[in-house]
C-alpha cells in the first residue's frame, strides 16, 4: 500500500516518474487534471464561488492540518501569503530527498489553472528551500500595493531567504509553470 | 530526521506522528489519471516501479531480515496511516495483514469521494514488485475497505494471484 505518512516523497518520485516516462507536458498536464481538477476539487469550488474568503477557507484548514508555519493576510481586493516552512517541501529536506528538479513548481502546476478560471493572478516567489510567498489579485490588473507591502511577516525578511547556492523562482502576473519569470535574486 | 537504521522499518519520517489523510485522494486521482490517459499496463508499470525502485529502501531490509523485517514494516507502517485498523502476525511460513479497516477506503467513502474502481489493486502491484525483490511474493484477498494480504517466501507461494480475488472499490 502506498500511504500518507510519507506522502510528499511519493509525491515527488512520481513527478519525477511521469517527467521521465511521458515528457514534461505531461506532468504539466497531470498537475493541472489529476490535482487541480481531481484531488483538489474542493479548493477549486470554494475558490470559485467564494474568492478571497474560499482561499482563506482552503489555506487555513490546508495547511494547519499538514502542520506549516506560514502567515496570511487579505483585503477586500488580495489574499497574501507567506509560509516559513513547508510540511511539504520541509519533509524532502529533512529526510534528504531530491528525485525531481523543482518539486516546488507542482503548487503552482495546480494552483496557477485554478486562480485563472476563477479570474485571479499571482506573484509568487519560492526558494527550494520550504519558503515562499503568494498574492492573488484579479487577473488582468495590476495587483494592489498593499499585498505587495512588506511587514515583519514578509517570508523574504528571513536570513535564511538568500542562499547563493539555491535559486529563487519567480512568478509576476502568472497562471502556470510557464509564467516563471527567471530564477535569479 | 532519520532513526536508527539498523532498527527503524520505516526509510523516511515525518514530525507529524500521522500522515494526511486527504493525501488519499491524491494518490486515487494520480491512479485514475494515469490509468485515463494511459491505460492500465501503464498504471501498473507506475505501481510496479514504485514497489522496486521508490521502496528500494525497504525492500533491502526485507531481503536481510525476512519474514520478521515484513512484518515490522508493515506494523510501523499501519501506525502511522491515520484511521488504520490492521492487525500484523508472523509465523515461519508467511506474514499475515489483516485490514479490518482501510484508511483510504475509510478517507474516500467518509468525504464521499469518487473511487477509482481498481484502487485496491495497486496493493498488490506494489507490494508485488517490492516483494520480488526481496525473494517473496504476496496474495490479496478482499478489497473495498477490507482485505487480508500475506507475504511468503517465493518458492512456497500458492497459486497465482488472481486479479478477481481483489474487490472493486465504490
């Protein structure tokens, strides 16, 4: 049986597996079918029918339950988050684990189709290394200063952002994978 | 973040002492995806090479340590499976799984989930192909929520697995 305790390396030697097998469309196809439109049905309703107050819904249960540290903030035209340390990403780190190249990129294989059809942009940036942060907006405008505003939870103020060993990704205006603006800074 | 290897079964571990149980609908939605756009001789290549190459690790341990090293695998792995009621014994001729109740049968049909029909194989397939390389094979029986699985030594396994012995879940 393939559990959930050890989840994340599944996750990440799959990708690693359908990249290999069938070629990159294909998982980016997988990531926006198979969890977009599958296994995270229910972040895709509550986003497209309640907007910022889904994505707070979702997020907040999510990622409590999975057991980040991580901050949120939003207003009447944003939601913006920041995570410290991903469950996730934190689980491959900590148990040495590197199959796939950018494990990082499958929330934004899912997440980017999902915030397109529900009429929302992203800025993004993450570092490899269990930090990064998101603000959605709607699509088609600049997004609001004040999600971009950074306070004392903006996850770039760590010292262990910058790595020079490690790039960061980032996304301006973005819907997928393909967005990623450079991987720099 | 890693045990003792020498004593721990389990390769990988977490800080949670549970996994996620909505990850089970990941893993339903990347079978019926694979399966959808590929087929079935593809979704068991993708079980069969996830039995020998993801569980490298643990199926080295079972080549070392027998029987007993099966056993404490699955024990350790059941524990940490959040909702799982499976009782593990062993005896000199095969390990005995009993799953009185599946955790991700349990997760689906509680959140009221579409299943993909042959979840249940993937037990087999997995388990199979990790099984074989550690010089034992396993047979299933049940399925949909509950199942008794039993690994023996290859050379005194019963007859061939039959794919029908595995219920379809819903």
């Amino acid at each position: 049986m393939i559990g959930t305790y050890d989840f994340c390396a599944h996750y990440e030697w799959t990708f690693a597996w359908l990249e290999k097998q069938f070629g990159k469309e294909f998982l980016l196809s997988f990531f926006d079918e198979a969890i977009h439109r599958d296994s995270q049905l229910k972040a895709k309703n509550l986003i497209t029918e309640l907007g910022f107050e889904g994505m707070k819904e979702y997020w907040g249960h999510t990622l409590d339950k999975e057991g980040a540290e991580y901050t949120w903030r939003m207003g009447p035209d944003y939601f913006r988050m920041d995570m410290h340390d991903c469950p996730s990403k934190g689980f491959l780190m900590r148990n040495e684990l590197e199959q796939h190249a950018d494990y990082c990129d499958h929330c934004m294989g899912w997440i980017g189709p999902l915030m397109k059809e529900a009429g929302f942009s992203i800025d993004h940036q993450h570092n490899h290394r269990g930090q990064c942060w998101w603000v959605f907006s709607a699509d088609g405008e600049d997004p609001p200063s004040v999600a971009l505003e950074s306070d004392e939870n903006d996850v770039r103020r760590r010292k262990d952002w910058d790595d020079d060993n490690t790039p960061v990704d980032t996304f301006f205006r973005a819907n997928g994978i393909p967005d990623k603006k450079n991987q720099t800074e | 973040m890693k045990n003792n290897p020498k004593l721990d079964p389990l390769p990988y571990h977490d800080r949670k002492p549970h996994g996620y149980g909505e990850f089970y609908r990941a893993l339903n939605a990347t079978f019926r995806y694979i399966d959808g756009k590929k087929g079935r001789s593809h979704l068991e290549k993708f079980w069969e090479d996830h039995g020998k190459n993801y569980m490298a690790p643990i199926w080295k341990k079972w080549k070392a340590g027998g029987l007993d090293a099966i056993a404490l695998y699955w024990r350790a792995f059941f524990a940490h499976e959040p909702g799982a009621e499976v009782k593990v014994t062993a005896n000199q001729e095969f390990v005995d799984i009993r799953v009185s109740v599946c955790p991700a049968i349990k997760h689906l049909k509680e959140t009221d989930w579409e299943i993909f029909p042959h979840y249940c194989q993937h037990c087999y397939f997995v388990s199979e192909a990790a099984a074989q390389q550690s010089g034992y094979t396993i047979r299933v029986d049940g399925g949909n929520g509950t199942c008794s699985q039993r690994f023996y030594p290859a050379q005194s396994a019963p007859e061939k697995q039959n794919l029908s012995d595995i219920r379809l879940a819903q």
